[in-house]
C-alpha cells in the first residue's frame, strides 16, 4: 500500500535547555561522586523518560526532605525550593546539592531584593507548582501574594497598593502573561516589574516557534510530559496562533493517529525537559506509516550554557 505523503515540520529551537541540561548533569555527577544512591526531591525536570533514566543509574525521586535519609546526598529539582529546605538539610548535617535553574534563582532574588526594600509581592504563576511553592517560599507568609489570571487581580487584598512588585514564574504564556501584567498595572499603577523579563529564553524562543509554525501545518505534537508547564502552554499557544489540532505526547507511543487522519502537514516541537531521542522517536513513527520529508522553522538560536557547581567543576577537573 503506497503511504500518503506528509511534511513533518521542526520547530527549532525545541527540547532541553540549558537549565534542565545543567539539572541533568548534576544529578549524574553526583552519582558519580557519591555513587548510588543519590536522592532527589522532586523530579529533577518534569519527564517520565529523564527521570527513569536516572532512576536506573541510582537516583531515588522523593517529594520530601523527610523521605531522605541523613547519610545519602539529596539533590533539589530545577523549579527551585522553598527557603525552609536547604534549611531543614542544613539542620539535619545532610549533603545537598542545589541544581535550582539559574533563571529561576534570579526571580528568587528579585523578589527577596524588592522585599529588602519594603515591598509587597505578587507572584504570576499557577498554583501549586513546585516553581511557584519555591518562589512564594523565598519569603515569609503573606509577603507573595498569587494570581493566575487577569481575574484574579481584582479580588487581590494588598497591604499597600503604592507598594507593590510583581514576579512571574518563568514557564508561563507570554500572552496570557503580558494579560495579567496589564491588568496589574491598571489596578496599581506604582506596581514596579522584573528589570528583565522572568519568563526564560527557553519559553519564549519555544513559544515563538510555535507561533511561526502554526498557520503552515494542520496539527502540531507538542512532546513532553502532562506536568510540565512549559510543554502544556505550547499546546495552548499553538491552538491560539491559527493551528486547527494540538496535541500533548509523551512519547511516539501516545500519538493519536486518528485525529491526524488527512493530516499533509504536521509540527513537532519538544517542551524544555524533553530529551532529543524522543523527537527522533515520533519521526520514526511517522515515517513508518507516511512518505515524509521534513523541514525545521527557526526562530532563534541558543547557545546559553549554565555551569555546573563549583564542587563537581573541581572533582571533575
């Protein structure tokens, strides 16, 4: 039976960044340090297929410090950690290793400066993950207040409106973002914002490929994991930019071939903690049941690059 043909497009950039790349690395030279087991609170990046990796090389994923025991190091995941943590490890004589994405420990900082200088915070984010729990765990109860939505802005009950800031967590929808911000500013209009933009490079350059794709395909598979936050806003974003079909995969495995029935035009792009192996994955699969050819959209080029740790920098040297 001939195979129909399709044009798979790639968006670039896609996949890991650099923050989840230097996460990753941590926790493999810590077990090359310290050997097996090595713990880790929380995922370390929020992919099934990266955390059973690790898993079979010794690492032991846990949701709590108390789940740790004291002789074993501990490793706290890329979306950061609340101050209580390093604190309750420091308490307990335990060995840990901060792997805390760079650009989220810069919000960290912002909100611990804007405080330092009196002001009351409110955190874009989405309730109850972990970024957001270490952010708003940055300082004491009360001083970072939360909101989702541009509707969430006008039942905010803040201690002085003409002393306000305002941090994102750094995986959200530039859109939906820039949304809330104006609504913030119209309520407060003394409220003062990030001197740079919280929401990562690696977001936003993945947002814009997806936006650049979307009008030129019929459906678009955005691979990544149920989790992670910035694999679901591309699914939205690519809906929102003209694209009739999004679909979130984890792997090839969880393609719904159905709904790409008549489908002559596909983008595929990866969340920043999916690994390139499964990009490759899902091609292979379309290229089992179509005669593809395929071609890349991109936007932007990446070459941040985070270090690692002093510690491992100088094990390793």
């Amino acid at each position: 039976m001939t195979r129909p043909a399709l044009t798979l497009y790639l968006a670039a950039p896609r996949g890991f960044c650099a923050g989840v790349d230097r996460a990753i690395k941590i926790v493999e030279m810590a077990l090359e340090k310290w050997g097996a087991p090595v713990y880790v609170r929380h995922e370390i990046v929020h992919n099934r297929f990266v955390v059973d990796g690790l898993r079979a090389k010794g690492a032991v994923f846990v949701e709590e410090l108390e789940d740790c025991p004291p002789d074993r190091p501990v490793i706290f995941s890329a979306h950061g950690v609340p101050k209580s943590v390093p604190a309750e490890a420091e308490r307990r004589n335990m060995i840990y290793v901060d792997a805390t994405c760079p650009l989220v420990s810069k919000v960290h900082l912002e909100a611990e400066r804007h405080a330092e200088a009196g002001l009351q915070i409110v955190m874009i984010g989405h309730a109850g993950h972990p970024e957001t729990i270490g952010t708003m765990g940055q300082l004491p109860e009360g001083e970072v207040l939360l909101v989702e939505t541009a509707e969430d802005v006008a039942g905010l009950s803040v201690r002085d409106p003409e002393r306000l800031a305002y941090v994102t967590q750094t995986t959200l929808s530039i859109d939906d973002t820039a949304g809330v911000v104006a609504a913030l500013r119209a309520r407060f209009p003394a409220i003062v914002g990030p001197h740079k933009e919280d929401i990562c490079y690696a977001t936003t350059n993945r947002q814009e490929a997806v936006k650049a794709m979307a009008p030129r395909v019929d459906a678009i598979l955005v691979i990544g994991a149920p989790n992670s936050s910035n694999s679901r806003r591309l699914v939205e974003v690519g809906a929102r930019a003209g694209c009739g079909h999004a679909q979130l995969v984890q792997r090839a495995t969880d393609i719904d071939w159905r709904s790409l029935e008549g489908a002559r035009a596909v983008g595929i792009t990866a969340g920043a903690s999916a690994p390139d192996v499964l990009v490759q994955e899902v091609i292979d699969a379309f290229s089992d049941r179509y005669k593809v050819s395929v071609e890349t959209i991109e936007t932007a080029r990446e070459t941040i690059e985070f270090k690692v740790p002093r510690v491992f920098r100088e094990a390793h040297a």
